[in-house]
C-alpha cells in the first residue's frame, strides 16, 4: 500500500463530487431532499476530507510538489497531454477553499432551497460546479486545467439561469456564457501560442524551458507580453474585470447559494489562479504586469463606486466582489502573488459569509432584496445580523479581522506606486462606507416593510450553522499573517514562497527609492532582500484603518444620525447619482456599440441577404425552374392520339426539309444518314 494513499489517488477529490453530481441528476428526481441532501452533502463532505488527508500528507512529505500522471489524454506527435494532477502550496490552499467554503454552502442550500421545485436539479448542477473547479485547481497542465475552466463557465450557465422559466435569470445565465466565451478566446490562443513557442502545455516542463529565456523589457511585445496578455484575457472574463466584468451583477438572478459559490470559492476566483499559476511568465512580462496592475486597480475603483447607491443587497454584495478581485489583481500585478492568494481565501470566507447572511435576511422578510424596504432587523434576526457585521468588519479591514491583514498585505505591495497606492486606499474607503451603509439601511433604523404581512424570523440551524463557522473563519482567517507585525514571519507568505520562487516577490519588499514619503524615514534594512521594517507595517496598517474609520463615519452620518441627508445629497448630485445608480450605463453602451449592430447584421446580411435571399434563393431559384420545366413538359403528354399524331406529321416534314434543302456545301448533320 502507497505511503500517502489519497495523493497516490489524488482524482478521488474532484471524483467524488462529480459522482454526487451524476446520482441526483440521473435518480434524484423520485427521491425526497432528504435522500437528495445525502448525496450531495455526503460527497462534497467526503471531498473535504480527502482534500484535508491529501493536504496532511502534503505536509508529511516534505511539502515538496507531488505530480502524478494517471494517463493520457490526448497525444499527437510529441505532444502530450494528459490528465495530471499535483498538489502544491498553491494547490493546498485553492482545494481547501474550494471544497470546505463550498461544503458549508452545501449545508446552507439544503435550508435555503428547501422549498423550491427542482431540488435534485439544483444539487446535481451545484455538485458539478465543484467537480469543475477542483479539476481546475488541481491540474498539472494548461490543458486540462481549460477543461476546468470551460466547465465551470457550463455550471454557472445552469446555475445563473436555475429559474429558466423566468426571463431575466435565464438572459443572466446566457449573457454569463456569451461574455466567458469572448474572455476564453483570447485564453485558447494563449495556450495555442505558448505550445507553438515552448512546444508543451504541461507547467513543470512549461515553465522551466521560459526560465531559461531572458526577461523582457518593459514596453517590449514579445513571446511573455503576448501570451501573458491572452491569459490575462481569459482571466478578465472569469474573475470580472474590465470590461468583461458585466454579467458577474447579473448572476444575482440565481439562488442566493450560488452566488455565494461563484462569488466566494469558484468561479471568479480562477482569474486570480491562472495568473498566479503562471506567475514565471508574468514576472517576465513586465508590460503585462503593468496592464494587469492598471486594470485591477482600475475595476476596484469603478465597482466601489457604483457599489455606492445601489439598492438591491446582493447588487452591493456583487459589486463588491468585482472590486476584491480588481484588489487580488493589483497585487499580482505588482509581484505580489502571495498577497493575492491570501486575499483570495480571506475574501472567500467573508464573501461567502455576506452572501449567504443576505439570503437569510432575504429569507426572513418574505423575499424582498430591495434594502430601502428592509430595517429594524437587527434585533429580531440577532443571528445572521451578528455574522454579517464580523463580515463586514472583515472586508472593510477592522484590526483583528481577516480582511484586515490580507489587504494590509496589497496596500504596502502597492506603496511603491503613489498612483496605485492612492485609487487603492479610496477603494478601501468606499468599501467601508458602502457596506455600513447596507449594515445600517438593512438592520437599523425603524421597519420599511409591512410588519403585519411580513413576520421577520431568524433561519432554520441548517443555514445559520455555517453562518456561523464562515464568521469564526472570517476573524481567525488572518491571523497567519499577524505575526509579522511583532517582527516575526508571515506564515502565510513564507508557505507559498517555494511556489513564487523568488522572495523578492514578498509583499513585504519596498524599495526605499520608490516609498511614499509617508514612510520614508521609518524604512529600515535588516538584511539584504531590503524588507520593510515593522514600523513600516504598522504605518501602513494605521494608514488603511484610518481610512476605513472615515469611510465608516461618514455611512454613520448619512444613515444613522442624518437620514435625510443621504436624500439630500442625492438630490443635490443628481446626475453622478443617476450615472452611478446606472452603472455608468455601461450595458446600453455595449447594447449600442456591440449587440444591436451585431443584431442588425444577423439579421439584415446573414439571414435575410446571405442566408434567405443567397443561399435559400439559389436553392429555390433552380427547384422552381426545375419545377416550371418539367411542368412545360407535363403538358405536352396529353394522352390525346390526333396531338400524337400532329406532332409526328410535324417531325416528319421538319426531317424532310432539313434532308432536301440543306445547303449542298454544308456538313449532313449526324445522325440523318447513315
């Protein structure tokens, strides 16, 4: 027997949630959700113990990458690619994420959905998601991995659009698969161009032939810009960002439990992988580490914003996310993977965690998503009111708790760039005005809903149960990192060193030359990677937690002790507010620009000129002259015996007249002599 069995066996993690996935599709249909929760549960859960098997076992080897082939898959010539899977420090902490935030979303679905038609549909396509995604994170090669990547695009069409019977989920499903689609193409040609250059797919050979390539410089378009650029493409669709960020708010049209899912542990979060992934040719790629910089910072800014005046509470919580990934992208941008990675499992425990806490508020008040209708539940759902607060403290960086240290981790990253540095802090500030705001609109305040038809009550143990353990997550999820702060190491970072290599990728390295000045004399060298000095840190950390107090504050003031002037102030920006409650109109600019003149020469060039008119019409054209012919000709078989004998009179006299007066020099056609 293998000394580590399940890395031996490392396909039971993603097998078995596909396995749970295949019974309550093909059987779940005549069982009840009890028998449908044991599948769906029962796989997702053993999943969870697997991963944490293969994750000590990991450990007890030395933490040194395990890859394992098990076949192939595809092999042409001398090229393989086949379905091989490896655990790294990457791995370890993208399947623990995966599988245990989606297991406690599992448990919380089987409250949530309880009641909905089509319960084995929901679990079997909830299932599938993770198959997908587990498949995506534990793939040792660029092919497999897209199989990954594709099929997650697939559950979150199935997914976005469950009520298909109602239009706007299932425009929401299909505008997810068309925009992916735009965001896969630039990533397939990616991987075609990184196969034609390096002559593999597979990471290990992959990466080590770019290693013996030298650096590009910055503004140079070479082989690492253009294929790092693709990649970054596909990543742009999957993770949200500008400008194929658009169909992550409508995916709120699903059940609240898969926004939680694609939000927090799936989906969004493969962008920020796949970049990590190949941090080598990134680091390379200076240029495309610039545009990947540029356009995280730049979504965490623009979705902050609009996150500003919107109503709908999974709308914010949307928003929200886009502009937490734009975080995890701005920090891989500037060579902080470890940074992003960490802001990636902090953010999946307070995310999913405000997601699943919105749909239990939705749940206690009858549906209603609507926040300007909501208030005064703070003391009748003291539950869920007490986990989303923790959340919220988390992503808005209170001390203490996990968002606080992770994106401390991308702020003094970012120190060196005053342009950067500066949208970030402002994000940051947003971040804490915007979600007070949905804390003080849904739970304080006098009750906006009818209490005589809404009875307001707390969730059944089934959803506030991993309300619950996501909260202690969110508190405990940082403190890897705290540490550092007394001048000790960042477990976290120093975990994920053996896979970005190089500890000048730390997030603790500023060079002094580029600091703000803020921070300048507090600069301290110990050693010769030039890492910051405590006093730094804890700048930094005031800095981000003073402006998250002011973002705090100022949500204080509008909805709390002046209610009215939030109004007020709307009135008075009237057409920034508009421009934000509008999303900046950026879908009736891609409805202008890019749907309707698509439209028009579908239907005008492709189907009524090409289609209808070229190739129906020739088709048409030859049938009916076919059909006029033949019809002549129909005619003249008339079955009477005078016209038989007329026309062979006629014929006989045109024979006789071409045989008697042809003219004598000329040829005798064929055939009249013999």
């Amino acid at each position: 027997m293998p000394a580590h069995p399940i890395l031996e066996y490392l396909w039971i993690i993603p097998l078995l949630p596909l396995l749970g996935s295949a019974i309550n599709g093909l059987l779940g249909a005549k069982w009840p959700n009890r028998i449908v929760n044991i599948a769906a549960i029962g796989s997702t859960g053993l999943s969870f113990l697997c991963a944490l098997e293969a994750v000590r076992e990991f450990f007890d080897s030395g933490q040194v990458l395990f890859r394992k082939e098990f076949f192939a898959w595809i092999t042409a010539g001398n090229f393989r690619a086949g379905f091989d899977l490896q655990m790294d420090q990457l791995t370890v902490v993208m399947v623990l994420v995966v599988t245990g935030v989606g297991w406690l979303i599992h448990i919380y679905a089987t409250g949530y959905m309880a009641h909905e038609g089509g319960y084995y549909r929901f679990f079997s396509y909830l299932n599938l998601f993770m198959f997908f995604m587990l498949i995506l994170v534990l793939a040792a090669n660029y092919v497999l991995l897209f199989v990954g990547w594709e099929g997650v695009g697939l559950s979150s069409y199935l997914l976005i659009g469950f009520y298909f019977l109602k239009k706007s989920a299932a425009d929401a499903g299909k505008k997810a698969f068309i925009v992916n689609r735009i965001g896969d193409f630039g990533f397939m040609l990616g991987m075609f161009f990184l196969f034609r250059t390096f002559g593999t797919l597979d990471f290990q050979t992959l990466f080590a032939k770019a290693g013996l390539w030298p650096a590009e410089a910055m503004g140079q378009f070479g082989t690492f810009t253009i294929a790092c650029l693709l990649l970054f493409m596909g990543a742009t669709g999957k993770s949200a960002q500008l400008p194929l960020y658009v169909w992550l708010p409508d995916a709120m049209e699903g059940p609240t439990p898969v926004s939680a899912l694609i939000h927090a542990a799936t989906m969004v979060t493969a962008g920020v992988y796949v970049v990590a992934r190949s941090h080598i040719l990134f680091t390379y790629a200076p240029t495309a580490m610039l545009v990947v910089a540029i356009v995280g910072c730049a979504t965490a800014f623009f979705a902050a914003t609009i996150g500003l005046v919107q109503t709908d509470i999974k709308r914010v919580l949307a928003y929200s996310t886009v502009s937490q990934l734009g975080y995890m992208f701005l920090a891989c941008g500037v060579g902080a993977f470890g940074a992003g990675i960490f802001h990636l499992m902090t953010h999946a425990f307070f995310k999913a965690l405000l997601f699943l806490a919105a749909g239990s508020v939705i749940h206690a008040i009858g549906g209603e998503q609507d926040m300007t209708k909501m208030g005064g539940l703070s003391k009748k759902i003291r539950w869920t009111y007490g986990t989303m607060l923790v959340a919220t403290l988390a992503i808005a960086g209170a001390p203490g708790f996990s968002g606080f240290f992770s994106k401390d981790a991308i702020l003094v990253a970012v120190a060196g760039k005053y342009w950067l540095y500066g949208f970030g802090l402002l994000s940051a500030l947003l971040t804490s005005f915007y979600m007070f705001r949905l804390i003080f609109l849904t739970f304080f305040g006098k009750p906006r809903y009818d209490e005589h038809k809404v009875h307001a009550h707390e969730s059944p143990r089934s959803m506030f149960i991993p309300l619950v353990i996501l909260a202690l997550l969110s508190i405990v999820g940082g403190w890897l990192a705290a540490p550092e702060f007394w001048g000790h190491a960042n477990y976290f970072e120093d975990f994920l060193n053996p896979v970005f290599a190089s500890p000048t990728q730390s997030v603790k390295t500023i060079p002094v030359d580029t600091a703000p000045r803020v921070g300048k004399f507090l600069f301290a060298f110990g050693e010769a990677m030039g890492r910051a000095s405590m006093e730094i840190l804890w700048t930094y950390a005031a800095i981000a937690v003073g402006t998250a107090l002011i973002g705090f504050l100022i949500a204080y003031w509008l909805y709390i002790r002046q209610p009215r002037k939030a109004d007020d102030l709307a009135k008075s920006l009237r057409p920034a507010y508009t421009t934000l409650l509008n999303k900046y109109y950026v879908d009736e600019l891609y409805a202008a620009v890019v749907v309707r003149p698509l439209v028009w020469l579908s239907t005008n060039v492709l189907w009524k000129a090409a289609d209808v008119a070229g190739i129906d019409g020739t088709v048409n054209g030859i049938a009916h002259g076919a059909a006029a012919i033949g019809d002549g000709v129909r005619h003249s078989q008339s079955g009477n015996t005078r016209s038989y004998a007329v026309w062979v009179v006629v014929g006989a006299i045109v024979l006789l007249a071409i045989i008697f007066f042809w003219p004598s020099g000329a040829k005798t056609p064929v055939g009249l002599v013999r």
